[in-house]
C-alpha cells in the first residue's frame, strides 16, 4: 500500500512538472532593454519574442545605438558631442536557441542580423550574443544580455556589451 502511494505521489509530481513546463511555453513577449557598449556607447533595444519549444524562441527588434565622444574644442564631453556624435537605429531578426536551463531561468544563444541606418548611410549587422532570462510571477522575465555587433558598413567596426531589461507576457498560443 505505502509503495502505491509513492507511486501515486511521483505520478503527480510528473504531472505537474509537465504542466507548469508546458504553461512556460509557446508565450509571446514584448522586451525593453538598455545597456553600455563598448566603445563609449548606449544601447536601447524594443522587440517581441515568440517562444517556440523547450525555451528556444524567435525575436523581432528595433534597436538604437548613440555614441559619444568629447569635443575637441572644450576638452569634456558637452551636449552636442553627446547626442550628436554618431547615432545609428536598426530593425532585425535574432533566433535564440536555448542552452541551459534552470531553476526559474534559462540560458540562450542569440544568433541575429539587421539593418538600418545612421544620419546618412544604409548599415548592417550581424548580431551576437548570450541572453540569460529569470521567470517572475505572472509571465514577467529580467533578463541580462552579452551582446556583440560586427557592423558590415558602419563606422563601428566591432560593438560589445551588456543590456539589462525586462519582459512583459503579451499572450499564450
């Protein structure tokens, strides 16, 4: 009898494992992260991602890079050389396998490319990285980003960072 029971118990115990995972997937997010890249530059990223199987997920971005520089003339980083220096916005792709999985969090791969433009010039992207997500309550992520872009036609060659952000659930298929 007490062996049934057991068995009864880890039965149920799967049982809710399996529901709760399956409750995890297929969701729709919308991402807001910001972040400090190198070399003297700022990183600001909307997108909505779309969580396929086993925590791998597809995410559609736009993005906006500002670069600042000091000016040559005052010798200190003024408004103008700020907001003026070299600003770039772009629209992209990214596909994030899942590579580790935890605990209320989960590891991925982000393999990506995009386009877009500074003030006068068409730029692309090939975009690199690793995105670690932390489940909260009610479908809401933080999630942390170590993130590389090699610019194709920009005037940064090679960009990397760290992003910090968080994700709000937008719907379950």
């Amino acid at each position: 009898m007490r062996n049934m029971i057991s068995r009864m118990i880890f039965a149920v115990s799967l049982l809710c494992v399996g529901l709760c995972a399956h409750a995890q997937s297929h969701s729709d997010r919308v991402s807001i992260g910001v972040g400090a890249l190198y070399e003297r530059g700022f990183d600001a990223t909307l997108s909505v991602e779309h969580e396929t199987m086993n925590h791998n997920a597809w995410e559609y971005f736009v993005n906006g890079y500002l670069k600042y520089e000091k000016d040559k003339e005052v010798g200190h980083i003024t408004h103008d050389s700020f907001w003026k220096s070299y600003n770039t916005w772009g629209l992209g792709i990214a596909y994030k396998p899942c590579v580790y999985r935890g605990m209320n969090s989960y590891g991925s791969m982000r393999i990506g490319g995009s386009a877009g433009s500074d003030r006068h010039d068409a730029v692309g992207w090939v975009n690199l990285g690793y995105e670690h997500d932390y489940a909260l309550r009610a479908g809401w992520h933080l999630f942390w980003q170590v993130k590389t872009d090699v610019s194709i036609s920009g005037r940064d060659l090679f960009r990397t960072g760290v992003v910090l952000g968080f994700k709000l659930p937008v719907g379950k298929r």
